[in-house]
C-alpha cells in the first residue's frame, strides 16, 4: 500500500480544511500517481474536494463513521478492517491503493504502506493537521528525491520512502 501526501516543513498537511498551498504540477503528479488506481481518503477530504465529488477515473474509498452517509460515485465504508476486506475481495493488489489523506486517515494505515510520495514544500505554513515525520522516522529510508520544483513562489521537491524490513 502507498501514501501520497504534500508536506510543509513541519509536516503540517492542511489549514482550515484546504490545502496548504496551491500547487497545480504537483496535483498533476498525484493526478499521475492515482489514475486507474484506488484512493482511500477521510470524509472531510472527500467534502474538500471541488464540488465534495470523489476523483475522477479513480475507484473512491471513503470512510466515515455514519452509516448513514452516501456519495455518488465513492463507496462510502466505515472502518480500516473494511477497507483492508474490500481490498481483498477485490483482488486489488497493494501497489494499486494510494492512502490519500487527510490527517486522520493517514495515521490510520500508515502501519499498513509500503511506500510513502511525500511532496516537502521547503516552507512553514502554520498548518493546523499534522502527519508523523516520517523523515525522522527509523522505520522509513527515502529512495527518490526529484529536483526542485518552483511554482506560485513556492519551493518543492517530490521525495519517494520505503519501509524499511525489520530485522
Ligand atoms: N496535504 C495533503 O496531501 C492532504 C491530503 C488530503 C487531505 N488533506 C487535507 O486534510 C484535511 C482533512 O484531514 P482531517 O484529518 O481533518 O480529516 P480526514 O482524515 O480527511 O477525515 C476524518 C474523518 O474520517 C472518518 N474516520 C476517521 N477515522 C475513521 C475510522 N477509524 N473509521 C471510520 N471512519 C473514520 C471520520 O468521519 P466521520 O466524522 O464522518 O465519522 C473522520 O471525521 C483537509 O484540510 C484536506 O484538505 C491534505
């Protein structure tokens, strides 16, 4: 399984319910990563998004305690062990699933990836939702580091982890 998420410098991801910082190639690279592919996102994520729509051309998990919760076009399930059994009955093969935020839902399967896409914005953004620095983490070595990109006065580079095996 695959996180793909955009980070300040203090692994903040979000403020006020919206993004940190407006950064259209690097919605092009999650647009890139995701397509054809499964994305697990939070409820308010899911209300986040342009016109509270799932993504396009992407099979949309979202989870919600309410059981009484619908979305056109997502399948709305209410727990990780739900996620993980539908993933299952699906065949789906873990490369294929990208935890997509936000914060909540991060930290609910971050024991359960493989591979991490972090975005660091080289900026502090006084973010309000964190994630787990997994930069300092011992469980996480990175693999790929892209150039620096510049886009809207804004610093970024695309940083690839994997979890390390343990001994
Ligand atoms: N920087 C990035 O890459 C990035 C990516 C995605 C999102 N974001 C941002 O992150 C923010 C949202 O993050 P967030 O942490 O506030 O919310 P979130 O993780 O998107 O959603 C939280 C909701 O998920 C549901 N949930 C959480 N744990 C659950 C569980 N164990 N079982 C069933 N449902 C569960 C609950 O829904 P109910 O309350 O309905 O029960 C909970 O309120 C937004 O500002 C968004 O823009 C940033």
């Amino acid at each position: 399984m695959n996180f793909i998420v955009a980070v300040d410098l203090d692994y903040g991801i979000a403020k006020n319910g919206g993004l940190l910082a407006r950064l259209p190639g690097d919605l092009r690279f999650f647009k890139q990563k995701t397509l054809g592919n499964v994305v697990v996102m939070g409820r308010k994520t899911l209300e986040s998004l342009p016109g509270q729509k799932p993504l396009a051309e992407r099979e949309n998990l979202v989870l919600t305690k309410d059981k009484n919760y619908h979305c056109p076009g997502a399948t709305v399930l209410h727990s990780r062990e739900e996620v993980l059994k539908w993933i299952k009955d699906h065949n789906i093969s873990q490369e294929k699933v990208f935890i997509s935020g936000g914060a909540e839902i991060y930290q609910l399967f971050m024991p359960d990836c493989c591979t991490g896409y972090v975005t660091e914005i080289k900026h502090h953004l006084a973010a309000d939702r964190f994630i787990e620095k997994i930069n300092q983490s011992s469980q996480w070595i990175e693999t790929g580091r892209s150039q620096m990109q510049q886009e809207n006065g804004y610093g970024y580079e695309w940083v690839t982890y994997q979890r390390k095996h343990r001994i």
